[in-house]
C-alpha cells in the first residue's frame, strides 16, 4: 500500500537525518528554540533557515478562504522543518502556519551555512522535501473522498506515524484529538466524533480519558481495510 511505502521511507529518513545532523551540524553554534505546547510559533520561522525537530512534535496548516483550520502534515524528531519556506524572500509569503503539539526543540540552521559544494547535504533536503510534498499530496487527495472516508483514512495515516505498538491496539498521543482528526479530515468535530463511535462498535477503534487506540488485530481489520486503501 502506498501508505505502507510511504512511513517506511519516512522511518528511514529520520535515521539519515539525525546520522547527518549529528555530523554535519550538532557543533556548529546554531540557535536553539524552545516551544511550549500549543503554540503558534510561525513568526519564529525565518526565510533562508532550516530548522532541525530535535524533540516535540509540530502541525503544518493553512486558513482556507472560509477561515478554516486545515492541517496537511506533522513533523517530529529528526525531522527538517523550514524546507517549504527556505526560499521565500519574507515572513509575509509564508502561507504555512507552524503549530506545536507538544513542548517542541529546534535547531535553527541559517542557509550560509551550508556548504553548497556538499552533495550530500542536498541531496538529503531534496529528500526530505520530496516526502513531506508526499505527505501533503496524501491530504489533498483524501479530499475527493467521502466524509467516512477521510476521518477514517487520516486516522490510520496518524496510526502509522505516531501510534505505539501494544499487545492489542496502536495508542495515539493525547495531542491527537478529535479536533486535529478533524483538521487533517476537512469535516468537522462532531463528524469525527460520530465516525469514532461507529468504528468502536466496529470494535476498531478504543476511546478511554482523551487517548485513541486504533485495533491491533489483522483478521478484524482485513474485514474492513480490503480495497479500501490504495
């Protein structure tokens, strides 16, 4: 499944890119950024910066033209963030909003910095901001689907990217809400709420004091995933 493909990769990039980090950048004197949880950071983002996820976990959203909140990425531990806005000339041609999930660490990287005789160094960002477009194309595309559809196919790219393997089930952060499953779905909270409660029937899905947990079950869930995904 192209879902399956696509966090694989992602599990490889993060090892390359704290492999590189660490030996690239981690002595350099670069500032560093703390971020308390739920905090819109954006005008903390300059043009011409990389900024290196060393803890917490971030949000990529935009406003829509009915001033909605809409969320196409997260970004986490060894993880770049900056990549779509490097080139932008200023802070005003950022249409991005950059929100933290949790307390967030970063590492800014000024572009002078970086050799740019150093192929591998670019070959890595090339890297990075193809998978993150990737990702982002992924949310776009859930758009043509059905409101079922979407809430359900978010969570289980959510499940892929965040979720901890337990006896029983894959357990979510708390910071993964009905209304961030809403954000990345284009429906609203009252709709997610809705498809989780139909899901828990299904005896796929577990809500207990804020936390989902999504089933760990391959026969139960073969009955509903066929043809389904990609």
């Amino acid at each position: 499944m192209f879902i399956d493909d696509l966090f694989t990769y992602h599990a490889y990039l993060k090892e390359i890119n704290s492999k590189l980090f660490l030996q690239l950048f981690e002595r350099e004197t670069n500032t560093t950024i703390v971020i308390n949880e739920q905090t819109n950071f954006t005008n903390k983002i300059l043009p011409n910066h990389l900024y290196y996820i060393k803890s917490g976990y971030v949000k990529s959203s935009v406003i829509d033209k009915q001033g909605n909140l809409k969320s196409f990425d997260i970004l986490g531990p060894s993880e770049f963030l900056g990549l779509n806005t490097l080139f932008h000339s200023s802070k005003s041609d950022n249409p991005w909003l950059f929100i933290s999930l949790e307390n967030v660490t970063l590492v800014g990287i000024p572009f002078y910095r970086i050799d740019p005789t150093n192929k591998e160094i670019f070959d890595m960002f090339y890297k990075n901001f193809y998978h993150q477009t990737q990702k982002v194309h992924l949310f776009w595309y859930l758009s043509s689907l059905s409101g079922y559809e979407r809430v359900f196919t978010s969570l289980i790219v959510l499940v892929q990217y965040l979720g901890k393997k337990s006896k029983n089930y894959f357990i979510l952060p708390k910071f993964v809400t009905h209304s961030l499953l809403a954000e990345f779905s284009n429906v609203s909270r009252p709709y997610v709420t809705k498809v989780l409660l139909n899901l828990e029937n299904k005896q796929l899905v577990r809500y207990r004091h804020h936390i989902i947990k999504f089933c760990n079950n391959n026969d139960l869930l073969s009955k509903y995933l066929d043809d389904f995904l990609f």
